[in-house]
C-alpha cells in the first residue's frame, strides 16, 4: 500500500478497514504487521508490548517456533479433508486434548462460539435422551454479565444490550440469573433445567473473580438436582489462570468443558466441547458436524500448541509471574483505582468515578508501547503471553503507572 502525502501508514490501513468493513469494532488504532513472542510492530515500525493477547488466544506467544514448524509441515502434507472421511491427526489430537483436560471424549470444531453452540445442543438432547425431559421443553440457567459468543442463540441469553439490542426474537429455553448467586441457582432448577452454563471467570465482563468455593457449591447443586455443570473455558483455558484450566483451583470437573483461542496457538481457530462420553455420545451421525471442525491443520497445530504450554511449563510461570504482576498492579494509585482483581495473567484494573473511562488510559498506554484493551467503560484487562518474563513484567507495569500518573494529572 503507498503512503500517501501527511498521512501515515497507519492512517491509511484504518481508512481502508473504514470504508470496506462493518463498523461492529472500534479497535485501538494500532495497525499491527509483525509479532514475535509477546512482541507486536506496526506497520510504521512502532513495537509493542503485548498485553491483550487476541484475548487470550496466544498464550503461546507470537509466532512460537514449534507451532510455526507443525503448521508448515501439515501444509506440506494435507490441510482439509471434512468429517467425510478419516484423517491421520484428528484422533491423535482428541486424545491428547482429552488427556490434557482430563476428559473422556470431545467434539472438535473451529471458534469458540461454535463450541459453545455444540454444548448446548449436547446439554439439550443429553436432557431428552438421559433424563427424560419432554421434547422442547429443556431449560439452560446462564448468568447476568455473561459472554459466550455473538451468534443468534448466544446473544439471546445475554444481558448486554450492546450485544443483544435488535437481534430478537431471543431463542426460548434459557433462565438468566445473578452470578455467584447459590440461593438463586436452587430456585431456577426445575424439572426441566439441562444445564448450568458459566464463565469460572468472567472475561468480557470485567475480570469477575468469584468467590473461593462458589464453583465447589455450583458443582453439588448440580450433582443434586441432575443437572449439567458446563463451564466455558475459552478464554480461561490452557494456563491462562495458573493452572491448565480455571477449573483445577476448587478441585472439581465440569460435565461439559468449552475451548478455543489458546488451543490454535494464534494461528488458527481450534475449538472443542468436551466432557463424559455417556454425555457427549448423544451426538449421533448427522446430528452435529462442521466442515473444518478437526481439519488435519488445525489438529497439528493444537496439538503443537498443547505440546508447547506442557514443556514450558506455561501454567506455572502463569501463576507465580501473575501473582508478581498484580502485586505490582496494586501499587498503583488508589484514589482513582476501584480494585484490582484477577488470577494468575487474566488480571484487570476499574476505575472509579474520580478516575473515570478506561479508554484514555489505554490510549495513553499505547503511545508509550504497550497494548491492552478497555472492557465495560471502567476496566482495563491484561492478558500478555505466559512466556513472559519477570522483565517484560516491570516493563509493561512502568509503563501502566507512567501513562496512568499523565492522565490522572491532566483530570484536575
């Protein structure tokens, strides 16, 4: 693309993006070009430091060399065969999947939302077959400020009026009610409720921690009533918490597990639903199914992508660099910071009133080279890369304080 006269590169890719896509984004204007582990440039040169992640789509880091070779050396061989017929990777990669999360069996498909899409479909029929709910009358309980996808079923559930607003009629059959609520999730069982869909975290809403042991009681109160504990992980899955899923903090297992975005190493959208196979088995031939859903491409490199959070020990650095990297979030100043919240690298910053919007600062923060993204007006998440580096930390938290203390000085 040629640089036109006192416009920057920059410039122009945004204008282009303007005229010729739908305005259902608002990014921060940062036309990126080039990325290397937690490191990203733009296309005028700037580096900067990763601390978004694709929302937690590449904990692996940029381009990771070992998922960059498995994906080279698919391409070389065969990419897409469908479902139509077998393929030498798929159940290779299942296994280790299931082995990695400590399920029995999983349906592979491509985003998240398609994932979350299989779970409920799962949930519904597992409802009709197993427990002998009448047909169409099967009942999903999801929480307020939840987020599991844009597609039309999804949306229907959600309380953002930003992401359901125009889009009705809402698909039936789903009760929303408040989060971290016990009390509230044993009175909307009913003799029809399926499932009980959360985020162990809630991403998109804020960072929303719940408190210690809410999964435990979620877990019970499920067990009693026969009802399906589904837990969407993929935003929280493959180590981004500290440990391999959310999950493993209370010791307890969901029925279904929801992935995607870590699991194609930022390469390539892999997603699955996972759980028992006397639940998951209910998706008989030609009940379920997707083209590219377990394409030998996207089954060597999730297999690479796991490959790389085991032998780097990703988890790990995940927990013990994330407790370092919110301690030194909390030194921030306190007049303007509500809370600081998080679990291992899934952390956030809201700002009260005094403080305000979150945008400015995260504008503020881009000029200086590092990126992150505003979230519910107030909040600002940070998600880098698990391979980073204590220094890399102290990097990114001097420039969150500098950036932070400028604007703050510029609101008297």
């Amino acid at each position: 693309m040629e640089k036109l006269q006192n416009i920057t590169l920059s410039e122009e890719y945004i204008d282009e993006e303007k005229n010729w896509i739908t305005p259902n984004y608002t990014p921060i204007p940062a036309v990126l070009s080039k990325g290397e582990g937690v490191w990203v440039w733009d296309v005028d040169g700037k580096k900067y430091l990763d601390c978004l992640s694709a929302y937690s789509a590449v904990n692996q880091g940029h381009r990771h060399p070992k998922i960059i070779e498995a994906a080279k050396n698919q391409m070389d061989r065969i990419t897409l065969t469908s479902r139509a017929f077998f393929n030498d990777q798929l159940g290779s990669f299942m296994k280790k999947l299931c082995q990695y999360s400590g399920m029995e069996m999983a349906c592979p498909m491509n985003t998240g939302a398609e994932a979350v899409e299989t779970a409920l479909k799962i949930a519904r029929r597992w409802g009709y077959w197993k427990k002998g709910v009448s047909e169409n009358k099967a009942e999903i309980i999801v929480v307020n400020d939840n987020f599991h996808g844009r597609t039309i079923t999804i949306v229907g559930f959600s309380d953002d009026p930003d992401t359901h607003g125009g889009f009705g009629p809402a698909t039936p059959g789903f009760k929303i009610i408040p989060y971290q609520d016990i009390n509230a999730l044993k009175k909307a069982i009913n003799k029809n409720t399926v499932g009980f869909m959360i985020e162990p975290i809630q991403g998109e809403a804020g960072v929303i921690v719940p408190y210690n042991g809410y999964l435990k009681e979620v877990r019970k109160v499920c067990d009693d009533n026969n009802v399906l504990m589904i837990l969407d992980e993929i935003q929280t899955g493959f180590a981004r918490t500290g440990k391999r899923f959310a999950f493993e903090h209370e010791e307890i297992k969901p029925d279904i597990l929801i992935v995607g975005k870590a699991l194609g190493g930022g390469l390539f959208p892999v997603s699955a639903a996972l759980g028992k196979k006397e639940i998951l088995s209910v998706l008989t031939s030609g009940s379920h199914g997707s083209t590219f859903g377990g394409n030998p491409f996207a089954c060597a490199v999730g297999s690479a992508a796991i490959d790389v959070l085991i032998e780097e020990n990703l988890a790990e650095n995940a927990d013990n660099l994330g407790a370092y990297f919110k301690n030194r979030l909390m030194e921030l100043p306190k007049d303007i910071i509500k809370e600081v919240r998080g679990k291992g690298l899934l952390l956030a910053i809201q700002f009260n009133e005094k403080g305000g919007k979150a945008k400015k600062y995260v504008l503020e923060m881009k000029k200086r080279g590092l990126l992150a993204k505003q979230t519910h007006v107030h909040t600002i998440r940070f998600a880098p890369p698990l391979i980073i580096s204590k220094e890399e930390i102290d990097f990114a938290c001097d420039i969150i304080r500098d950036s932070i203390n400028y604007v703050k000085s510029k609101l008297i």
